[in-house]
C-alpha cells in the first residue's frame, strides 16, 4: 500500500524514479524497492517523499476529527 502511494505521488509530480531519487540523494534502486514494498521505507524516508512530490504528512484524530501535521509536533501542548 505505501509503495502505491509513494508511485501515486511521484507520477502526480510527473517525476521518473531516477529524477525522484536523485533529489533525495538515495539509489534508484533504494526507491523502485519502496514503490514494489520489497523493502520497507522508514517513516523519515515518506515524509523525505511526501515533501518533495509536494504532499504532507497528516494525522487526524478519529474521535475528535482534529488534524495534526508534522510542523503541529513542535508546540508546546502537544
């Protein structure tokens, strides 16, 4: 499932595998591995991946349906 979307987002942004990986300074193959899940990418990495395909990294709260980004890590009530 996180390759897909990883796929998703990168053909979204119209970028080969090697533009993507280039950017972020990691094999070609480090990233078709991700994209076919025969290699598990670290949570690091998919925010790495998110930013540059030009997407966020969000959590909502069920229950409460509040949403919580990544920057949202960073005050002091949380």
């Amino acid at each position: 499932m996180i390759g897909k979307l990883i796929r998703f987002m990168r053909k979204r942004n119209k970028l080969s595998q090697k533009q993507l990986a280039d950017y972020l300074q990691i094999a070609n193959c480090t990233l078709s591995h991700y994209e076919v899940e025969s290699r598990g990418v670290s949570f690091g990495d998919m925010v790495r991946i998110a930013e540059a395909c030009d997407f966020s990294v969000r959590f909502v709260d069920n229950k409460t349906n509040e949403v919580f980004e990544l920057s949202d890590m960073k005050r002091k009530d949380v």
